[in-house]
C-alpha cells in the first residue's frame, strides 16, 4: 500500500512538473498567490534588474576609469561592511516602522547612491559611497523575506520564494548578456564614445530601471503583523515588556547556516579563477558557462517548490546539500577537461537550488514577530562568515591547490546538510508547512 501511495506521489509531482512547462499560467493560477505579492514582485523584478546591470558592469567601469585592484577590493570590503553594520539596525527599525517604509526608502537610496557612484571618480568618496549603498541594500535583504511570508500563505510560500529566487537568477543572466553585448550595439549605431562613458551610460539607466520598481511599491500594502503580542509580557500595571529572547528555532537554525555560508561562500568568488587558472578553459567559454549554469539555476529555482513538497522541506534542503557535496567532490577528482562544464553547471545549480527552500524554511519556522529579526541576523552572519571564508578559502588555494581544497568544502557541505537534520528537525516537526 505504502509503495503505492508513493508511486501516485511521484506520478502527480511529474504532473505538476509537466504542467509547469506547458502552461506555467494555470500553474501560477493554481498557486492563487495574492495580489499584493505580485505588486512586490513587480516592484523587485524592476528593482533587481536594474542592479543586476549594475553590478555587473561596475568592476569594469572602475577599471576603465584606471582604478588598480586595490581600490576595487577596497569599495568591494567597504560594501560588505555597511550591509554588516546596517542588517541588525534594519531588522529593529523594521519592527518600529514597519516593512513597506523601509523598502520604499531602499529603492530611493540605492539608486541615488548608485548614480553617484557612477559619477564619482574619486577614490575615498567611491568607498565612502559604498560603505552607503551597502547600508541601503541591506533594506532590502531584511525587509524581502517577512513581506513575502506575510503575503503568501504555507501553501504557496514555496512557490512564491522559488519564484522570486528564479527571476533574480533569469535577470542576472540576461543583464550579463545584454551589458556584454551593449557596446558594440551602440558603436554599430554611430555613436563614438569612450568605453568608460559607454558604461557610465548603461550604469545611470540601470539605476532608472531599478528605480522603476518605486512605482509598483507606493501601491503596495503589507499585511499587520499578526499576533501583536506575542512574544511580549504584560506587566503589572498593564504596559507591555517585551522580551528579548530568540525563539529556540532561531538558534538551531542559525546554528545549522553558519556552516553552509561558508560552503556558499567559499568557492563562488573563486569560480571564474578556478576554470581560468586551474582548469585552463578560454574566457569566451567561461561567459558561456555562466551563463547556462545562471539559465540551469533559474529553471531549478521554478521546480524547488515541487521537490521540496515531494521530499518535504527539511528532506529537499539537506538532499540537495549532500548532492552538492558529491558534485564538487566529483569536480575536484575529475582529470577529463570535457567533464568540468558540465559538473560545474550541475554544481553551481544544485548549490543554490537550496536557497529558496532556506528561505522559505526560515520564514516559516520563526514567528511572526520574530520574522524581521531573523531576516536582518540571516543577513548580518552571511556579510561576516562570508568575509572570513572568503579570506580564508583564498589563502588555502594558495597553499594546497584547487582540489584538496575543494575536497574540503565538499566535506563541509556534508557536515552542514548532517548539521542541519540534527538540529534544525528536532525544532521542524511543529511548523507547519515542514512538509510543504
């Protein structure tokens, strides 16, 4: 009877799957996500890609605009430092004032500073801006995940994260195709600029696309917190006191993603160094690369939610750690060149195919009021485990070689995929949504 009743399972999950790319209208009706969460999506599908074009091109433009390695590592750490210093600020404010003025303040600051920052050509004022636009796009990183849990419900969470997750992925490949070709479109319709000033162009429209989003977001209205006291003690001359304690969830759970920061941490910012010098690959073909391992990501994003109902939530997030870790095993061992693109492909897309499942898993298991904080310490622990791992995972390259070190991270990938079913299940089996 049991094997049946899987069997069924697994003919309706490759119904679903089939449904969703055959008509992926009826698949979204049959979600029934609110209308508010397509006017927050509308707003970060503008939002994001405009700073994904901007992102993408920036490096290079400061390059054109002869600033050395140094700099550009120095605006890149003064990035990181203000998301640091500004997400647990930001998950307190949000509580105080609420989600939607946050966001609305995001995507009028960053876009802002963004433009400054293409106009800029000073080196202290360009790591002073950046230290600001981390500090403001940490808004948006604490304020994302609870909007989405409030205006979604257990049943289509999972899709609403997958679908977000796999529309940020989609713009991120596109604007590396379309900034790469950008250039040559513009020489070939007669305009003679300098390449700087080419990517200046392309850096002050993508901070008006970004900017765009401001108009889906004004009409948005997130839902009120729901149980306004809870988490809170009544005195006894009735004022409220509230208590700051994380919910035992919260713990475990942070616990369990320290490590797998490092994992993700680890090898991304290495990837391109890694099949340029270790594996000798041409870099046309590492564009190409990237961009079908991006275009892979997005259409595995589109079906997490359908494995994560189908193994559960829990069991989907530490199956595609542990699949992770074979894949950079099998990468780090294989001598065939012919085999690296496509076990890099397949890595890269499982590795963060956990993403919005973690999302969704966070969003669920904390409570309401609880959500802001959990999202600004998610955050703040990326921005600091990355800055070590990143640092550390460099030195060792240097020392030992791509595949010994890339053993390790495998190994680590499996200590955090274990880590996560000890802790994190013990506090999962009340959550509702655990299954879905």
């Amino acid at each position: 009877m049991g094997q049946v009743l899987q069997s069924d399972a697994a003919v309706a999950v490759t119904a679903k799957s089939a449904v969703l790319w055959r008509n992926p209208v009826a698949w979204l009706r049959e979600k029934q996500l609110s209308q508010g969460f397509w006017v927050l999506y509308t707003a970060f599908f503008f939002f994001h890609s405009g700073i994904a074009a901007y992102y993408f091109l920036f490096n290079l433009f400061l390059l054109d605009c002869h600033f050395n390695d140094r700099a550009i590592g120095l605006v890149g750490g003064a990035i990181a430092l203000g998301t640091a210093v500004g997400a647990l600020p930001a998950g307190l404010l949000a509580k105080k004032v609420g989600l939607r003025p946050l966001l609305i303040a995001c995507f009028v600051a960053t876009p802002v500073i963004g433009a400054l920052r293409a106009v800029t050509m000073w080196e202290s004022a360009q790591i002073g801006l950046a230290f600001f636009a981390g500090l403001a796009s940490c808004l948006s990183g604490v304020c994302c995940l609870p909007a989405v849990a409030r205006l979604t419900t257990e049943e289509n969470r999972a899709a609403a994260f997958g679908l977000i997750y796999s529309t940020s992925v989609g713009m991120s490949a596109l604007a590396g195709v379309l900034c790469g070709y950008l250039p040559l479109w513009i020489r070939q319709a007669g305009f003679v600029m300098e390449p700087a000033q080419v990517k200046q162009v392309v850096l002050l429209a993508a901070c008006g696309i970004a900017a765009t989003g401001l108009f889906a977001l004004i009409r948005l209205q997130v839902p009120s917190q729901r149980g306004e006291n809870c988490g809170q003690d009544r005195t006894q001359d009735g004022t409220v006191r509230r208590r700051w304690r994380l919910h035992p969830f919260l713990l475990r759970y942070f616990a369990a993603m320290v490590l797998w920061t490092a994992v993700l941490t680890s090898f991304a910012p290495f990837s391109s160094v890694y099949l340029s010098q270790g594996r000798h690959i041409p870099l046309a073909r590492i564009g190409l690369i990237f961009f079908v391992a991006q275009i892979v990501q997005s259409c595995l994003g589109l079906l997490s939610p359908i494995v994560f109902r189908r193994l559960g939530l829990l069991n989907g997030i530490v199956a595609t750690q542990v699949l992770s870790a074979v894949l950079l095993s099998c990468l780090a061992g294989t001598h065939d060149i012919r085999l690296v693109a496509p076990l890099f492909i397949a890595f890269t897309a499982i590795l963060w195919m956990s993403t919005p499942g973690l999302e969704n898993l966070l969003m669920s298991g904390a409570p309401d009021e609880d959500r802001s904080t959990a999202s600004s310490m998610m955050m703040f622990c990326n921005s600091v485990v990355a800055a070590g791992a990143t640092s550390g995972t460099g030195i060792l390259f240097v020392r030992f070689g791509y595949p010994r070190v890339l053993l390790g991270i495998s190994v680590l990938a499996l200590a955090a995929a274990l880590l996560f079913w000890i802790l994190v299940a013990q506090t999962c089996r009340g959550v509702r949504g655990h299954e879905a």
